[in-house]
C-alpha cells in the first residue's frame, strides 16, 4: 500500500513517526512519503519537504510568507498527484492541511485525519468542510470526541499518542544527562520556549531574566530541531543557563520544574510529572485577532482536559518578569507542588493507555481495504 502523510511542526513529526512505525509493523511492504520531520524520515518515510520550510506563527507571519506558502502547497499537491497514495493522512496543522484535503477530494483519495485540528477552540464552522473532505477522523482527547457529536460527525477516540511516545522513551532509556553533557550537580530546571524563531526569542528572553536569581538551579534549555544552536547561543548570556538540542525526553526526565510555552510540550511535561509554568506571548496584532477567534477558558492542554486550573498559565500581557518569578516560586514549593502532581495522576488516566498510534494505523489499513 502507498501512503502519503502530511505534518505542519515538532510535535507532529513526533507522532507522525510512531504512526510510520505502526503502519510499517502491520504492512511491510508500505511505500510512505511525507511532509514532515527528521523523526518521519528516520522511521522510514521519504521526505519530501520539511515542516520548518513553512513554521510560521501567528495572522501576520503567515500573510507575509503567503507567497512561499502557496508555493509549497502547489508542490505538495503536484507530489501527491504523481505518487496516487492509497491512503492520504494529515496530522493536525489545519490552516494547511484542510486545503489540501479539500483539495484532494476532487481526485477521490481516501482522506485520513490523525490529531483533530482545533475546530474545538475557535471557527467551529470549518466542522462543515472537516465533514466533506475527511473519511476518517480519529482524536485524542476525550472532549474532542463529544464536540464532534454535537455536528453529527462519527470519529474515532484513540487516545492520547504521547503516552506512547513517554512509555517507548522510559522502557528504552538510560542516559545520564548530567554525566554525558558535564553540567552541574543542581536540581535541573528545563526551559522549553517553542520550536519557532518568533516565539523563541520572545519567550526565552523573558524566562532566562530570572535564571540568574537562582545559582542553585541548573537551567536547561531544550532546543528544538529546527533551529540552529547559535540561534540560542545568541540569547544566552547566563552562567547557570546551558542549551541542549533535541534532546527535551531527556531533560524533562531529569528536571525538577519547567517553564513552558503552550503547546504539546505542557503535556509532555505533565506526563513526565513536572511542575510547570505556561507561558505564551505573541505580536500585538495577532493576540488581539486570536483573542476575537478563540473561545476557551484555557490554552494549556493540561488544564483543558481537566476542565480546571492544574497549571498557571501566564498569557500576553501577563507574562511578565514579576508574574514569572512568583510562579516559579510556587512550583518550587513543596505543597504547591504536591498538589499539582496529584492532578497530574488524575490526568493520565483520563488520557487512557498506550496505543494511540497502533489503533490509527489499524484502522487506516483496515479502512484501505475496505
């Protein structure tokens, strides 16, 4: 069988990966290309772009590489056509991957959705087009699945592909982090500030201003594939700060608190039982338009799928240098912290099990055949 499969950032090339490994399992003779991420390539899928060609956040990024953008998508398109794939999966990325599907069912290929946009959040109305141009959904978060029913769309919950990801790591793993990179015999903070330029340099500035408060910690900062370490380099000027690319399992298993940029990554801290900070800014301009579009209580996953308060998310003009102190103070108290590991139990298990991945790969072969 040939399948095409399509990822937009990070964290779908991580799960697009897991998926590439499942379907390999169960159909070794599978033909995959991709637009995705080294992780995709490195489980066997042939790149054919890379999700960093078109990472750019927020209204006004995207309008001003409009031009570039499209032309990927013409080429994507193109590629799709010539390689007439079995199965054609999107993984989240929808501002992209909706064009293209909608797109691609005028050629009649059988449309597969792995991770639901966020049609949850903010436009619902984009459900319509989800529902003429997507075969098969499958969600992993349980709320999604109840959205979903409310426009009499059937989707599939397969659970949650980071406690996959997390189980895999934990089974295998053996590192030392602070033997192999030479760093300090402190308690580890990890500093996670995204995977895209813009939203590095604005988050990373105002986490590092109050590394140097705290000589007692080593700070780590996870550096994403995408960038260049000098990129980083050239923000970090204290002492007790060190950068370690691609490597963020590794630290979260060793760290003690984290500050966070919202995203997959408050998940992934929370299944690795951090206390965390959420943080998040953006342009003016871009907020204020989100702001319009988004209706949700919360931004943070981790709050989201348990309906309240877990982790305090510190959001535009709120994340500032006073309210980032006060709470890292707080995840770095003992009662504070006890309590927020409590919800973090609470959150797993209503995440479910493992198998996220061998469930949608099941099912998009399955559903080939059919």
């Amino acid at each position: 069988m040939k399948y095409y499969i399509l990822a937009g950032e990070a964290s779908g090339d991580l799960h697009g990966s897991n998926l590439i490994k499942e379907i390999k399992r169960k159909d070794p003779g599978a033909d995959i290309r991709c637009y995705g991420g080294d992780l995709m390539e490195k489980a066997g899928a042939k790149l054919v772009g890379h999700y960093k060609e078109r990472a750019f956040m927020g209204f006004i990024e995207v309008i001003q590489n409009l031009f570039k953008i499209l032309k990927i998508i013409k080429l994507c398109k193109q590629d799709i056509l010539e390689f007439q794939p079995d199965a054609l999966i999107f993984i989240d990325n929808s501002g992209y991957n909706l064009r293209i599907a909608t797109w691609a069912k005028k050629y009649n290929f059988k449309t597969f959705y792995y991770i639901s946009p966020q049609v949850w959040a903010s436009r619902a109305g984009r459900v319509k087009k989800i529902k003429e141009c997507v075969d098969y959904m499958y969600v992993v978060l349980p709320f999604v699945k109840d959205f979903y029913k409310k426009y009499n769309y059937e989707v599939t919950y397969v659970g949650h592909p980071l406690i996959d990801a997390i189980a895999a790591y934990k089974s295998t793993n053996t590192t030392d982090l602070k033997k192999e990179f030479d760093l300090a015999d402190k308690p580890i903070v990890a500093l996670l500030p995204g995977s895209r330029k813009q939203e590095i340099t604005e988050m990373l500035g105002e986490m590092l201003k109050i590394c140097e408060l705290y000589p007692q910690y080593q700070f780590i900062v996870a550096g994403a594939p995408s960038q260049e370490a000098s990129f980083y380099e050239s923000l970090i000027r204290q002492s007790n700060v060190k950068l370690i690319k691609e490597r963020t399992y590794d630290i979260l298993k060793n760290a003690e608190a984290a500050l966070v940029t919202s995203g997959t990554a408050t998940l992934e801290t929370a299944l690795f039982k951090v206390p965390q900070v959420v943080c998040y800014k953006g342009s003016a301009l871009s907020y204020a338009i989100a702001k319009r579009i988004v209706k949700l209580k919360y931004i943070s996953l981790v709050n989201l799928i348990m309906d309240k308060q877990v982790v305090t998310e510190l959001i535009q003009d709120d994340f500032t240098y006073k309210n980032l102190l006060k709470e890292f103070e707080a995840i770095i108290n003992q009662n504070t912290r006890k309590v927020m590991l409590d919800h973090y139990e609470d959150l797993e298990k209503k995440l479910g099990g493992i198998g996220a991945s061998e469930k949608t790969a099941n099912s998009i072969i399955s559903n080939i055949s059919a």
